[in-house]
C-alpha cells in the first residue's frame, strides 16, 4: 500500500533536495483525478545530493521494479550506474516511488521545477510540490494517453 508521506519524511531526513511531481502534487493540490498508485518525486542532481538519495534508498529498501514483490536490489555506488538514467522505478516499503531525473518538459529536471514549487505538508512533513501550473505543462508535455486524460478531468472539473 503506497503511503507517500512515509517516503518523502525518509527523502527529508536525509536531507535530499527533491521536488514532488505527478499524483501526488495533484492529491496535494486536490485536483478532481483518480488516485495514484506511486510517488514521484524529480531530485536535484548534485553528487552530495545523489549521495544522500542513496542512504535514504537504503532506509526505504528500495529495489528495481520488478515481477519480485519487494523489487529486486541494486548496488548504490557506484551512484553513475543508476543517476545516469532518466527514471528508476522503484518498490520501498511504503510503497512504489519513481524517481524521475528529466520529467517531459522539465529539460533540467530539479533546475526547472524547483523555482515554480512550493512547500506543502504531507504527513508531518513539509515538502516542495511543484504548483498547479507546472503539473499542467509536464502532463501536456509528456503527451502520454493517460497524462492527457488527466489533463482532460482537470479541465472539466476545475477546482
């Protein structure tokens, strides 16, 4: 069962820089959309930061996605093995948690969403959450079916 506060107090104890993305910044935001079934979250890049995440993937078990309930695991250093991807998608034991680099729109991933976020509770924890407009700009600019009928409930059902 996804409980994405969990995630993101393990992500700030550790002192990650991240910001929320997808369903969740849409939850937060309470936009009229089905519920989400992981976490998204874009880091910031920077090799202390990167170092970080990885203690905190410890803490989270964190594993690749895959057929194996608990995903399966992955060496955290070297950390160019797994930072050189665009997203991981992973299980924790709260739940799955996609970490994406690049978002679709978001070129210079934590850079370009850091500056339009805001800080939101979830939990017991505050968190940057990107705002409204940029969760409109990525789910047109991803173009995916399931983005864009997102995009479409939005619109009808504004809040």
């Amino acid at each position: 069962m996804l409980n994405p506060a969990a995630i993101v107090e393990v992500l700030v104890r550790h002192g990650v820089r991240f910001v929320v993305i997808g369903g969740v910044a849409a939850m937060v935001h309470d936009l009229p959309l089905p519920a989400t079934i992981d976490i998204d979250v874009t880091p910031d890049r920077q090799v202390g930061n990167l170092e970080r995440l990885a203690l905190a993937f410890n803490e989270l078990e964190a594993g690749l996605l895959t057929a194996d309930a608990g995903g399966t695991w992955f060496p955290r250093h070297p950390i160019e093995n797994w930072a050189s991807y665009d997203t991981l998608h992973l299980m924790t034991n709260f739940g799955p948690l996609d970490i994406v680099f690049t978002p679709d729109g978001a070129e210079r991933g934590f850079d370009d969403l850091v500056a339009g976020a805001e800080f939101h509770i979830l939990g017991d924890t505050n968190a940057l959450v990107i705002s409204i407009e940029t969760w409109e700009r990525l789910k047109e600019a991803s173009g995916r079916a399931k983005d864009l009928e997102h995009l479409d409930l939005f619109r009808e059902h504004p809040r």
